[in-house]
C-alpha cells in the first residue's frame, strides 16, 4: 500500500488531468472532422488521433504536470522555463521514449479489444456503442495500469537510464512481433 501511494504524486496526478484534457480535445477534433466532407478524412483522422492528440499529450504533461527540471522543482507559474524545456525535449530522446510508450499503449489496447470484442460476439453481448464504451474502458485501464506511471517514471525523466530503454524497447519489439502473427 505504501509503494501504491509513493506512485500517486502531485505530479502524476496533474498528469491525469492533462491526459483527460488532451483526449477531449482530440475527441472533439475527431467528432467534428468525421462529421465534415473533406478529401482525405481517413488520414486526417489518423494524424488527430496519433499525432496532434500525443503531442497535446506531451505538451500538457511538460507545461502543467511535470515538476522537476534537469533536477531542479520548476513552480507551475515559471512558463518560460517549462516552455524552453518543452521545445529542448521536441528534438530529444525524450520524444523517442514518449512514442515508444504510445505505440506499445496502442498494441496492448488494440490486441485486448480484439480479443475482447471476438468474447461479447461470441456471447451475442451487443448494444449501442458497445465498441466505443469497451475502447474507453481499456485504454483508460492501461493508462492507469502502466501508461501514467511510466510516463512520469521514465519517458520524462532527465537523467539516462540505459536499462529501462532497453527493457521498454524490448517490450515494444515483442508486442510488435506478436501483433504481426495476429
């Protein structure tokens, strides 16, 4: 219990909120692009929802959550160093790290509402948005299973760990080859 809440900080919990934030301003971005008739809207869709919703993301975590900068506690009111260092980590490493994770958010989530839905049909379990609901259930299971948590364990910590790279960059090379015999 107490290792429970050691892993729920002020920090992670800013975290949540920005995450709340960024997926319903991408929901919306999303509800009003499909409801348009516009070239292309399949790609447009997809960069919303991988892109601009990710880097929304990010950007949130850096400007509102994330306390501590190259060691030192940044005041959320310090917006001039939060933004410095939030352009800094666009060409970083740190990006790398946070795409790693979204992708392997993506192949979980995707490879758990594959076999979760194949259950529903198989028990004849359908109603309206069933897929919707069971999509937002699952990927806010992961989030707060691993995906907040390592965000804030690893992708936006300033010093190097070669160890955890390795180990997430394992993981992701796995559930990638795992995801291509499906």
């Amino acid at each position: 219990m107490k290792h429970l809440i050691a892993l729920t900080t002020l920090e992670s919990s800013r975290g949540i909120v920005t995450s709340i934030v960024s997926n319903g301003l991408s929901q919306l971005l999303i509800y009003l692009t499909s409801k348009t008739k516009i070239k292309n809207k399949d790609l447009i869709l997809y960069l919303i929802t991988f892109l601009f919703a990710n880097i929304l993301s990010y950007s949130l975590d850096i400007l509102l959550a994330k306390d501590r900068f190259n060691g030192v506690e940044v005041p959320l009111s310090d917006i001039r160093t939060r933004s410095k260092y939030l352009l800094e980590k666009f060409l970083s490493f740190q990006i790398v790290r946070f795409f790693v994770l979204v992708c392997i958010d993506v192949i979980v989530v995707s490879a758990i509402f594959k076999r979760t839905r194949k259950f529903l049909d198989s028990k004849n379990i359908k109603f309206k948005n069933r897929d919707q609901i069971l999509m937002v259930c699952i990927t806010f299971l992961t989030f707060m299973i691993y995906g907040n948590t390592l965000r804030f364990s690893w992708v936006y910590v300033d010093k190097e760990n070669t160890m955890f790279d390795a180990l997430m960059f394992s993981w992701l090379t796995i559930l990638f080859v795992t995801a291509l015999e499906d």
